[in-house]
C-alpha cells in the first residue's frame, strides 16, 4: 500500500492559518518542528494532542463536491495531505513518509474550533465519516518532503510501536 504526499500544512500557533510549506522536520515523539503541538502553543495543547496529522486529498475533494467547501488552503487543520492511501489505513499500523517512520494513532474528528477557523459554516460536518483524518506519533525522525512516497511497514520491517515504547519505559522504571 502506497500514497504520495500533496501538501504539508504547519502553523506556529493554535487558531492561526495553516502554512504550506514544501518540507518540515518530523522530530521523534515530539511533532513537526515549529508547529503548534510540539510548540505547546495549539489550541488542544495539554488536553487532545496529536504530533501529526494526515488527510487524504480525496476526503478534501469529496468535500468540495457533496458540500461545496473548497478546503484546499489547509483550513481542514490538518499537516499531511496524502493521496493513493486511506489513511484510516493506517490506524495502528506503521508507515514512512521518505526518510520519517509514523505510526497511525487514532481517527481525527472534526470540532467545533475547526469550523470557526475556518470560518465557514458546514466544515466540521464536512469532515465527518472518516473525512477528518488521523493522528500520528512520530517513531524515527527525519524531513518530509512534497511528493514524498508514503509506504506502510510489514509487521516485520518496523520499529518499536507507541504501545511497546510506553510499555517498556514504564517497565524500565
């Protein structure tokens, strides 16, 4: 199962707009470096983090047609946009984006706060059923790039999942 990367979205503070940038560091278990969450400076910050996160083109299409909303200027608040891969797919499962290795950690729903960054009505009900994206942790670190490959790990080809690194460094202590 592959993908491509599209678009990367980064934004240095929680309710600011999105930033497309053609690259960014992803740092281990920490995020994408200068963004919101691994900031501290993000609107969920200390309450519903995610490192990173992952949309699919397809999603952001759909929503254009069934509703109207042209959400292709980052206002979906999400990181990554992929394409040629569900990120629902993903879930619980290890992938690289070029030379980074993440790990789907669970859905992203749209709230209420997306909607009025975005400033449009509609937007979170737009992004429902399994259009919202994702979360990722980030299990090694590196730069992603535009039109990076995304490709998911065989069980056997990755590293440490969240779950066992949480589980051996309290085993550890």
């Amino acid at each position: 199962m592959t993908g491509v990367v599209e678009t990367i979205y980064t934004t240095p503070e929680g309710s600011q707009p999105m930033e497309e940038v053609e690259e960014i560091e992803a740092v281990e278990r920490q995020g994408l470096r200068g963004d919101r969450y691994m900031k501290g400076t993000g609107y969920y910050s200390g309450m519903d983090e995610c490192e990173v996160t992952f949309i699919e083109s397809e999603a952001i299409r759909e929503i254009k047609d069934e509703f109207d909303i042209d959400l292709t200027d980052g206002r979906h608040r999400r990181n990554v946009v992929t394409s040629g891969v569900s990120v629902h797919d993903l879930l619980n499962r290890q992938f690289t984006v070029g030379d980074v290795t993440f790990e789907g950690t669970r859905p992203r729903p749209p709230c209420a706060h997306v909607e009025q960054v975005a400033d449009e009505e509609g937007v979170a009900r737009a992004l429902k059923n399994k259009r919202g994206g994702i979360c990722a942790s980030v299990v090694e670190d590196g730069t992603i790039h535009v039109g990076d490959e995304l490709t998911v790990l065989d069980d056997g080809e990755h590293s440490e999942g969240v779950a066992d690194a949480i589980k051996n460094r309290l085993a550890g202590q």
